[in-house]
C-alpha cells in the first residue's frame, strides 16, 4: 500500500491542515445526518417527536436526502465506502 504525505508549511496553512485532520469527522457527521434521515424514509420514525413521521416531515427527510446525495455527487464524494 502506498503513502500520502499533506504537508502544511505555515501558521496561514493552519486551517487547510485541521480540515484535512477532520476529513473523516465530517465524514461520519455527513453519514449520521443521512442514516437520521433514512430512519424517517424507510421507517417512519420521526426525530422531533419520536412517534410515527408525518406526511410532512418523510417528504422533507426524502428530499433533504436526496439534496446531500446530490450534493457530495458534486464534489465527487461517496458515503459509502
């Protein structure tokens, strides 16, 4: 398996640095949102009032799903694997 070195070289690369360091935190921040989400999609199970979703709230969760998928898509990022 090969190697990747990030090298940051300044006090003005600091920012770069904690967001490569953090990658996979958003990473995992992204798939709790969206497993949130597919909870209310495929289960009904609402994340306000712990009961059964309403209408309103599985056509949000469906289309902010879709949103983020689209969006990572963009970027050319996966949550899986």
């Amino acid at each position: 398996m090969g190697k990747i070195i990030l090298e940051f070289d300044s006090v003005e690369e600091s920012h770069d640095a904690r967001t490569a360091i953090d990658a996979m935190k958003w990473k995992m921040a992204m798939w709790d949102l969206d497993q949130i989400l597919r909870a209310t999609v495929k289960h009904g199970a609402s994340q306000i009032s712990k009961d059964e979703a309403c209408d309103i709230e599985y056509q949000l969760a469906e289309k902010y799903r879709e949103l983020i998928r689209e969006t990572l898509d963009n970027y050319e990022l996966r949550l899986e694997a």
